[in-house]
C-alpha cells in the first residue's frame, strides 16, 4: 500500500526581547491533513537571564506526527513474533514543556558551566507497541489510558586545555505507556 500525505499550513511567529535579560517567542502553526483534517500546533519559548552567568530557558507546545508502523519500530522485524495491528492506528498527539537552568563560572582560569534540563511529555493520542500482552505477537494500537515521558540531565562542561572540552553527563529518563489497561515502562527506552 502507498501513503500520499499532504499537509499544507501557515505558521506565525512573534519575538519579544526585553533589553536581552528577557527574550520570549510565541509560535502559532495551523495545518490542513488531506486525512486528518486541521491541525493546531502552538508553542512558546522563554529564555530569561538572571545575570551573565545564569540563565533559565522554558518551552511548551504541542506536537503532531503519523506514525510508520514499519518505518518506525524497524528493530523488531528481527523477531519471530507476528506483528498484530488491532485497529486503524490514528495520529500522535503530545503536549511537551520544560525548562533548562545554566550556570557559567570560570574554574582554573578556564570555562565551564553547569546545567539541569527537565521535559516532560503527555500524550494524548500515542501508537502502542505492545510487545507484553501476547507472547507470540506484538501488537499495535492506539493509547487506551496515559502514556508520558519524563527526562531529567545534569551536565558539567570544562574547557580541559584549548581545544579540549570535557562534558560529563547523567541523564534519567522515566517513560511510561497504558498496555491493555495497565500503565508499565516504555521498553527499549
């Protein structure tokens, strides 16, 4: 079977910077699915800093996307499990924020920063692929229930010598889906 998508759209985007201690950006995106009809995206963006030093930048909008079923979870075709698409498999729809907080400082007379990032996601609507319910199937459906994805980093930048940066990192991610009723861990997260 072929797929013929066709999304034509308008975006608007407006920019305020406050004497470059505050910077906004709203974003308002209206598209038209030739299968799913109109699609609202907004979004917003934030980026405030406290000093020269410190920084605090937050996001939030709305995402869209039709999943592949083949294209998308391509892993799995290696297993000797039949692959079960229960129903019409219909958009995903999330909502996304967060922020990020940056500190820069100067350590051995050279540059670093720190940082801490936490996004989150809800779903609304979300493509399930259930390798749990059936132990000779995975199965493909639409989210029946609440299906989220937090992720938390920390991040330590250092400026070794020139040339030389140095990033350590620990990064944490909390995913959870609805499969037939039960909210569980995402796999292969």
């Amino acid at each position: 079977s072929s797929l013929i998508e066709n999304v034509p759209g308008i975006f608007a985007e407006y920019t305020y910077n406050h004497h470059d201690k505050l910077t906004t950006i709203a974003g308002v995106r209206e598209d038209y699915h030739n299968e799913y009809g109109w699609i609202f995206t907004p979004r917003f963006h934030a980026k405030y800093n406290f000093t020269d030093n410190l920084l605090i930048r937050i996001s939030a909008g709305r995402s869209f996307r039709v999943p592949s079923i083949y294209a998308d979870n391509i892993s799995i075709m290696a297993s000797s499990k039949k692959l079960s698409i229960l129903e019409d498999i219909q958009p995903e729809r999330a909502w996304n924020y967060g922020f990020n907080l940056t500190y820069k400082f100067i350590l051995a007379q050279r540059e670093a920063s720190i940082s801490a990032d936490f996004y989150r996601t809800d779903f609304i609507d979300q493509l399930i692929v259930d390798p749990y319910s059936d132990s000779s199937s995975i199965l493909f459906y639409n989210l029946n229930g609440t299906s989220f994805s937090n992720s938390m980093q920390f991040t330590f930048n250092y400026e070794l010598m020139p040339r030389l940066d140095v990033r350590l990192a620990y990064k944490l991610d909390d995913v959870k889906a609805t499969y037939q009723g039960v909210l569980q861990s995402k796999p292969f997260v």
